[in-house]
C-alpha cells in the first residue's frame, strides 16, 4: 500500500493501534485501554463501543498499565492483520502479570472468526466480542467481572447501532465516520467480511441525518458515509437487504437508496462535506453520480474498487461485473463528474492469476490513471469460497513482484493526477497542521488529495481557497487565496 498522509481510505497508518481516548468524566471510576486495528469500520465500532462503556462508569486510558480492562478491535482481512493482534496480546499479557485485576476483551472481526477458539488459544482474553454484540457489553462485563469467560459473537439480522450515539475518538473535530450500512452480501470469494460482520442490512435514514446534524451543532464540516458496499444502501423500514423482496407495497413505495440518502444528508447540511466510502462497481448506479454532480456539497471522489483487471479474475473473484463494463462505469462518472478522482485498491496474486491476468491489471490501471490505491498481495483467509474451492498457487515472490509493479505503476498515475491541479485554485478544508511542518497547514480538496499551506490566519475548521503550486505523487503544495464561500 502506498503509505503517505495523503492516501487515506484506510485509517492513517499511524492510528493503527494507538490507543483512542475521549473527555474524562468525573463519575467514571473504571479505566478503558481501547484500541483498534484494520478499516475504517473497525474506527467507527469503537466509538460506538466507548459510548455504551462511557455510562457504564468507564473513563478512557492511554496508559495500558493502568487499565481496568483492555479493548483491541481487531482485523481479519489479511493474515499479517491477525499476526499483529496476536503480538499485542502477548504485550497484554506480560502487562497483566503486574496488574492482575487487568480484564482483556477481543472484539470484531477476529473475536468473529475464531469465536471461543480465542479463549482456548490465547489463554489471556476474557471476554471475546462480535461486531453486532456490543450492546451486550454491560452484561458480558458483568460476567468477567465475577470471573467468568464471556462470549458474545451472534451475528444479527438488524443492528445497526442507529440508537448509539458514538463519542468521537482522537477525533479533529473537523471530519467524522458516520456508518450506513453493516455487514456484505457480496460474498467476493477472497473476502472474510460477510463471515465476519454477517448480512447485509442498511441503518435508518432519520438516524443518520440525527447524527450528521449533530455533529455539525458540534463543530465537525465533513462526514464519511461509511460501509462495506455504500452502493447497496437500502431503507425499507428494517431487515436484511436480501428480505426487501418480502417488503410490503408501502416499504417499497417509501423505501430509501443510497443516492436518495445522499441527497438526504447533502440537503440536511448544504456547508458540510460529504464523503462515501466504499463503493462496489457491480452496485454503484448512475443515479449515485448524478446526486453527486447535483450537490456541491458531495464530494468529488469514488473509492471503486476493482480488485483485478482481469474478466477471468474477476469471475473467480465473484465480482460481478466485467472489465468492459467497469470501464462503462469509469467513463460516465468522468463524463458526468470530468475532475472526479477515483481510487482502486488492487489484490495480485489471487490463484491461478497468470502473467497476462497480470498485464490486464496494468492495462486496466493504465486506462482509468487511478488518483490513489491500496494494494495488496493476496492473502489466503480460513472459510472463504477461495480457501475452500482454489489452491494458494501464485508463489509469493510472484506475488510480491507483481505488486511491486502495481504500486509503481499506481505512484507515476498519482503523479499524473496531482500534476493536474497544479496552477489551480481549489477549496481546502483544514484539518490540522501537517505532519512535516508546523507553521504550515494540511487539509483536502475535494478530489480526497491533501494539500499543504502556509497558516496565516487561518484556523482548523475553515474552508480556504487555496492556490496550487507544486506537487508530489501524494501531496499538493499552494498557498492560501482566501475564505471559500462555504466558510
Ligand atoms: N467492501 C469493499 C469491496 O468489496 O471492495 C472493501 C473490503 S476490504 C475491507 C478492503 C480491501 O482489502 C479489499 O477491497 C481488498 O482489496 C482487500 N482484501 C480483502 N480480502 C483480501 C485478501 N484475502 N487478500 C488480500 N487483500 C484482501
């Protein structure tokens, strides 16, 4: 994966892990060492988990050693993820032999995968928690707390956390996840997700918009719709996706889409940002584009995924959708949207995936000059179709090669990209102060690309023209006009 502060779909590699903390309350007596690990999903179920363990008398920690208990979210896309969750037990565990009172809970997606399995294997976790069981938290604390293991990794077929009002962790202040949908139905055959975060089903609208309201009485510009496929978004009062054909006329008649949400949330708070993310190719419709171009406010940018550049692939892969028919996709988004950016994220060395499959990964990157991506070797995960029904076949220098020429490929397209807003002037959102420096600034535009200003008077929070001047592969470098209108 290129790794820059620019390139962000995934948490920012430095968040990885780090522990998250919020505003102490003074009646909270217990002290919570939470941490997360993997997607932006992962980031978003923590503040949701921090929210129900905040009025269960739980003030958060930064210092592991103090805690009464111990939270790591964890990830199950890849191996490596696992492996890292796993070392950070081993830490919790030698922490635990000075501060024996310590509890230590696994949630998400690997608390899913490997179920009680976790508590006869890693003999130090005492509770083990799925992504659709953390309203049970006050009870399976309960358990522990009276010495008993606790398990809770039911899947469910409608929580989607609509009523929790997540507490916002490390947050800016500025920019927000506001989760959508839960769990996939996409069944991609390399992916642990549906095994995971179970079946698909969409949040209430109405609680949505509470929420982007509320975040924009709290100060914050810019909200993230967040799911696994955005796309697929679908309201009919409740349930899995795959029920709507059992709705009733009226649910149907009044049912909501993802491109009726978006224009739901863009008209609920025209000065706020909005961002989506992730979107499937076989789901993402015209009518999703045309919201976009409708509404200033949304931004000009598509996460699109595309795994491989191969029909042969992509049918193994159980993507839905052909070559020709994502590069149908990608011209009508540039036609309707011409300086929308679009990012990919890319697996090499799925089995059997030969070295022509390989060049039309290339040759499909070369056609659309992707603004970002996240690239991954393929990973073989237990329980997927692939684990089940392919062997691991591509050796892993050859999947590491090809990768290799992914990422190049990806960083002379990026360059390109950025190459092209150089001498523009483009409203940026600030965010913070840059990482390499602290008199400057580092905000977005609205195409997803950081860009990095001298302060001045400005302040975090403040919409500025900025005029842009140079550029890196990941990074745009200007100096700042004025106020935008939207400020
Ligand atoms: N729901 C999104 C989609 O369908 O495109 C993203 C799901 S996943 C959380 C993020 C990315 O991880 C995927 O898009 C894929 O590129 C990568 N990924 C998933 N499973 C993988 C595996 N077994 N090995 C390597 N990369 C994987």
């Amino acid at each position: 994966m290129i790794k820059d502060e620019s390139v962000e779909k995934i948490i920012d590699e430095s968040q990885q892990g780090s522990p998250l903390a919020l505003e102490n309350n003074d009646k909270n007596t217990r002290k919570l060492y939470i941490e997360s690990y993997g997607c932006q999903m992962n980031f978003s179920d923590s503040e949701i988990v921090a929210s129900i363990l905040a009025n269960e008398g739980f003030n958060t920690t930064q210092i592991l050693e103090e805690a009464d208990l111990v939270l790591v979210n964890t990830c199950s896309i890849r191996e490596k993820a696992e492996q890292t969750v796993r070392k950070r037990l081993e830490k919790f565990n030698a922490v635990k032999k000075t501060n024996p009172g310590m509890k230590v809970g696994v949630l998400g997606c690997m608390a899913e995968r490997l179920k009680s399995k976790f508590l006869e294997e890693e003999k130090i976790v005492d509770m083990v928690v799925g992504p659709d069981a953390y309203k049970d938290l006050p009870n399976l604390i309960q358990e522990i707390d009276e010495g008993r293991n606790a398990v809770n990794v039911i899947l469910s077929k409608d929580e989607t956390y609509g009523d929790v009002a997540p507490v916002r962790l490390n947050s800016n202040g500025i920019t927000a996840f506001v989760s959508i949908t839960r769990g996939c139905d996409n069944m991609c055959t390399f992916c642990v997700v549906p095994f995971t975060r179970g079946r698909e089903r969409s949040r209430d609208p109405q609680s949505i918009l509470e929420e982007v309201n509320d975040l924009w009485e709290r100060g914050f510009k810019e909200v993230t719709l967040l799911g696994q496929n955005v796309d697929s978004y679908l309201w009919y009062g409740g349930g899995l996706k795959k029920d709507f054909e059992k709705a009733s006329d009226m649910q149907k008649a009044t049912s909501v889409n993802f491109a009726k949400l978006l224009e739901l949330v863009a008209e609920a708070q025209p000065k706020m940002r909005i961002r989506f993310s992730t979107s499937n190719p076989q789901d993402m419709t015209l009518d999703v584009i045309e919201s976009m171009a409708k509404y200033e406010n949304i931004c000009n940018y598509i996460h699109l995924p595309v795994q491989s550049g191969s029909n042969r692939i992509l049918k193994a892969m159980n993507r839905l959708h052909t070559r020709e028919e994502y590069f149908e996709l990608i011209d009508n988004i540039k036609k309707i949207i011409p300086d929308c950016a679009i990012s990919q994220d890319m697996i090499s060395g799925f089995p059997t995936e030969t070295e022509e499959d390989h060049q039309d990964t290339l040759s499909l990157m070369e056609y659309v000059k992707y603004d970002f991506g996240f690239m991954f070797a393929y990973s073989e995960r237990p329980g997927t179709l692939a684990e089940r029904k392919m062997d691991d076949d591509i050796p892993d220098e050859t999947k590491k090669r090809r990768l290799q020429e992914i990422i190049e490929l990806q960083q002379k397209h990026s360059l390109y990209r950025t190459q092209q807003h150089v001498g523009k002037t483009e409203e940026v959102l600030i965010e913070g102060t840059s990482k390499k420096s602290d008199t400057h600034w580092m905000g977005r535009n609205s195409q997803n690309t950081v860009v990095v200003f001298p302060k001045e008077h400005y302040k975090v929070g403040d919409f500025v023209n900025v005029k842009i001047n140079e550029c890196t592969s990941a990074t745009l470098l200007g100096e700042a006009i004025a106020y935008s209108k939207n400020n």
